[in-house]
C-alpha cells in the first residue's frame, strides 16, 4: 500500500484553491478583460499540449496545426448558428427550431472528425522528414484555411470572409455559461460573468488533457512514438509499424485541436478565417518549444507565458510608441518586443523553460 506524501497534498490542495479562486480575483478588480486573457491562455495550453503529441512524442514537426483547430471551431459554428437553416431550407424544414446540438455529442463529433482530417492530412507526409516535414504541413494548414475563406460559393457552406455569427454559448447539463448567474444568500449576493464560468469549463478540459497527456506518455504507444522521435530507422528495425503510428499521432493531435475549436467558437461565438493564420500555427509551436519539448509542464509553462506576453506587452508598447513620436505603432512594437523575448530565452535555455529531465537525441542536437 503506497503512503501519501502530506507535503504534496498540501501543495495540490493549494494549487487547486488558487485555480479555483483566481478568476474571482480577477473578476473582483472591476474588469472582465485580465479574465479573459487567462480563458484564451487556458486554451492555448490545450493546443500545446495536442501538438506536443505530435513534435514532443512523435518528433514530427506539423506547422499546420492550426487546421485542426479551426475544423472543430466551424464544425461548432455550423451546428449551433442559424447560418445552416437560413442557407439550406431542407434543414430549417427538418428543424423548425435550429440545430441545438448537446455539447458533449458536438464535442464526441469534433474530435472524431478532426482526428480523420490529421490522418488524411498525415499520410501524405509518413515518408518526410524535418524541414520538407514542415513544409508540407504548412502547406496543408494553408490549404484549410483557404478552403474555409472561399467555401461561400456556389454553395455558401462557410459564409467565406464574412464569417459565422450568432453561434450558441454552451450549455452544460441545461446551466447556460453565456449568461451571468448570480448567488444569493440571504442580504450577500454575487455575480458570475460568463467569462468566469468559461473559466471553469476551460480548466476542466486542460486538466483531463494533462491527465490524457501523462497516460498516453506511459503507455506502449507513447514510448513507441519517443522510440521513432529518437531514431526512426533503428525503431522500424525493432519491429515497429512506423506508418501506423505516426498517423495515430496525427490523428492523437488533431482531437486536441478539434475540442479546442469548439471551446473557442463557442467562447467568442463568431468565427473567421482570419482566426486560422499561419502565424497562430507557428505561435503554437513556439510554446512548444520555448516551454520544453516533450515535457508536459514545460509545455504548459510556454504555452502560458507566449498566450499572456502580448497583453503585457500591450502595456509597455504604448509608451515606447510614444517616446518614438509615433513612427513605431503599438502593434509592430508589440511583436518586436515578443520576438525579442523569445530569442533571449532560447538563446539562454536551448533546451527549452522547462526541459524534461532526460533527453534524448533528437534534444540535445
């Protein structure tokens, strides 16, 4: 029977109170906005940790994750906005009332289909490697997002530029989490803001992600991908179906994104091509990378710290602007200051914020 380490009981009962307490802090100072940037933090961190899957695990460099993101933001867009029944009079005859599809079943639906679009997208590329690799899959994230902005036409499935408005908030076990709830007891009363029950709803999808993540690292599969990230040829050699598992971490990574963008469309209720960029893609394995490849704490950690720099560099960018008499706008200050950031921490940790604590090859190149 294995003892429990008070000390680390502790440390978690800690940990889960402030989790538990920081957007009611946050809430508390008067503005929903420092709330909000921790909600899009939270999901950056669940699209780290799916692309860790893919360039941690499997050492596959895919810089067209953002694709997979946004099948699951429109899959959710197109089932819970009016845009189908007011395009296709067949639909809004089989449902008078709308698509009001149950979330979890949406949720169960975007990870599957987005699992299929990453194996499909992965089997052209099981014979590449690194930067051709790379290529490919920027191509293909490209192509994606392209698709969504030019599907307007002769069939409007997309709404092209002009995006997917009205999308439902969701509803989790008939709680509405876009409206404000407010507790009362007795004279004392509170108010919710839905940012802050998204809030919730965002950590418990990072939290079941870690705990995929950790399982999937343990597992058969999981040391079968570290095995073909160290040394593909010798992996094969050991009786490996290298084919079928690097599709599996495709598809592994691409469920991730999926669910992502169904908490994301649901989150800002209106999506856009212009949400999918190459640069989200390459943001994305930035925090990868910057936090620690393959080092799910590391990855965690960049995936907060490049998700909530550019607010804090909001900040700062202003009176730079100014003292430069407004030649440099705010906005191009921003993001030299960000690659400056990150220069100056790969240049001082390599490895990575928070590398794992053994390495193997293909990490200590």
């Amino acid at each position: 029977m294995t003892k429990t380490n008070p000390g680390k009981l502790a440390v978690w009962a800690l940990a889960a109170i402030a989790l538990f307490a920081l957007p009611l802090l946050l809430q508390a100072t008067g503005s929903n906005s420092w709330v909000r940037i921790v909600d899009l933090a939270l999901l950056y961190v669940l699209l780290a940790l799916g692309l860790n899957i893919v360039v941690g695990y499997a050492g596959l460099l895919d810089l067209g994750y953002i694709a997979f993101f946004a099948v699951g933001a429109y899959l959710y867009g197109l089932l819970a906005s009016p845009h189908l029944i007011d395009t296709f009079p067949a639909i809004k005859a089989m449902f008078p009332n709308g698509l009001h599809l149950n979330i979890w079943l949406v949720m169960i639906l975007a990870a599957v289909v987005a699992g299929v679009v990453g194996m499909l997208l992965g089997a052209p590329t099981l014979k590449l490697r690194g930067d051709y690799l790379a290529i490919i899959t920027l191509g293909f994230g490209e192509i994606i997002r392209i698709f969504m902005l030019n599907l307007d036409r002769p069939v409007n499935i997309t709404n092209g530029p002009k995006g997917i408005a009205q999308i439902d908030p969701i509803t989790v076990f008939g709680f509405n989490m876009g409206q404000r709830h407010t507790l009362a007891i007795g004279d004392w009363s509170y108010t919710i803001q839905p940012v802050t029950l998204y809030y919730y709803l965002f950590l418990f999808f990072v939290i079941l992600s870690i705990v995929l993540s950790y399982r999937l690292q343990d597992s058969r599969v999981g040391r079968a991908w570290m095995a073909i990230r160290e040394d593909e040829i010798a992996a094969k050699a050991m009786g490996l179906n290298t084919r079928n598992l690097k599709l599996l971490a495709f598809g592994m990574g691409a469920t991730f994104g999926g669910m992502s963008g169904v908490l994301f469309s649901s989150f800002q209720r209106f999506v856009s091509p212009e949400s999918f960029s190459l640069m989200e893609s390459v943001m994305v394995v930035a925090m990868v990378v910057v936090g620690g490849i393959g080092h799910i704490p590391g990855v965690i950690l960049g995936a907060l710290l490049l998700a909530g720099l550019p607010e804090v560099l909001r900040h700062v960018a202003g009176p730079l602007t100014e003292l430069t008499g407004g030649r440099l706008g705010p906005e191009i200050l921003r993001q030299l200051l960000i690659a400056l950031a990150m220069v100056v921490v790969m240049l001082l940790r390599p490895k990575g914020l928070w590398p794992a604590p053994e390495h193997g090859k293909s990490l200590a190149k």
